[in-house]
C-alpha cells in the first residue's frame, strides 16, 4: 500500500523545508511537524473502540484507541531523529527501536549498519521513519535485519521523499509494507541523491560530519 500525504498543510511545509540554504533549526522543525502531520493521517487507520466516559454533566460517548500501547517506532540514526520526534507527539506510549546504518557515497552504495537495538516486534505496529527513500538500498537492509525480531501485525515506513527508484525496490522485496510519504519522485542523480528531492537531510538537520 502507497499513500501520498497530499494533505495542504504537509505540501507547504514540505515546500519549505526544500529551499536551499534553510537553517537547520528551520528544517529540523518542519520535518518534525512533517511527522506529527503524517502521523494523524495514519491514526485514522487504526482500530477504535467504543466507549462511554463520565462528563461532569452526565455521560458521553466516546472511543479509544486499544492499540497505542503496540506502536513501536524505529529510528535509523542520524537523518530521521527529527521525523521519529514528530511521530512521537502523536504516539507518546510507543516504543522505540535504533539503528545506525548508512551507504557507501560511491555506486554500489554499499549499507553499513553498526548498531541495532530492536525490541520485541511480535504483533506489534511498526513504523520504520526515513526522510528519504533514494536508492532503497539502506531499507531494504534494515527491513530484513527487523524480521529477526519477531512478525509485525503492521509494517509501516514513513518518509518524506520517495524516489520511484527506491519505492519499485522495496515494493517488490516487501508486498505487505505499508508506505506514507509526501512525494514521489523520478530521478536519482549519479551520487544516488532524489532530484529534485531535497539534499542529504541529515546534514541539513545537524551539519556535515568531518572527514
């Protein structure tokens, strides 16, 4: 399943954070605001239950949502801490997961992972945060590396910018995946970058690391 988050509000942030030379304060922000945005969207495909709540006037109807405690939401250090923020706000009881994986900047681009500190994902709603979706090379490692921690009842992938490249590589390795990003694009340049994308979002959001 692929959803566009075309929602207006997700559109001019995603508008902003694009524009070359923004601060990293000012990206960071949107990007979190991003997550928090896309979040709602996917509350709304949750289970609810029925339930009535006493006011101070009387009783009212209402609903809850049972499955907040089985949200676990992965991490993959450094790029996606702001998006992984946002999500947060929407689902403060969740879990967390981290992994530190990169690619080589030279074709193949390789994947390094040298951490990965997962809990039990056994019927559990896992949301894996990315800002990019380039290559597909660095999810289609952490996605395989996450089914040694048990069988999800919801594999779901949230990223900003997905290349068509990127999405055709996961899609067809992972069927069940869900996907919500804001933008689908066609090319990857020779550095394996998304254009127009938006940069290397990792260092926007903190600075490029030294050599």
């Amino acid at each position: 399943m692929l959803k566009i988050v075309d929602h207006l509000l997700v559109q001019e942030k995603l508008t902003k954070i694009r524009k070359k030379g923004i601060s990293s304060a000012r990206f960071r922000k949107g990007i979190i605001e991003i997550g928090r945005l896309m979040s709602y969207e996917f509350a709304n495909t949750l289970e609810k239950e029925e339930i009535r709540v006493e006011t101070p006037l009387g009783t009212a109807e209402g609903i809850k949502i049972p499955s907040r405690n089985d949200i676990v939401i992965i991490t993959i250090l450094r790029a996606s801490l702001p998006l992984t923020n946002g999500i947060s706000r929407v689902f403060p009881e969740a879990q967390y997961g981290m992994v530190g994986a990169w690619r080589r900047e030279t074709p193949p681009f390789e994947v390094c992972m040298d951490y990965l500190k997962i809990p039990d994902l056994n019927n559990k709603i896992v949301i894996v945060a990315d800002p990019m979706l380039a290559t597909g090379n660095t999810m289609e490692l952490i996605l395989e590396k996450l089914k040694k921690f048990g069988e999800a009842k919801r594999m779901v992938l949230f990223t900003v910018i997905s290349s068509e490249p990127g999405l055709k590589k996961i899609r067809a390795g992972h069927p069940q995946l869900e996907i919500y990003t804001c933008s689908v694009e066609k090319e990857l340049n020779s550095d394996g970058y998304i254009v127009p994308g938006l940069g290397d979002a990792g260092d926007i959001a903190f600075g490029k690391p030294s050599p």
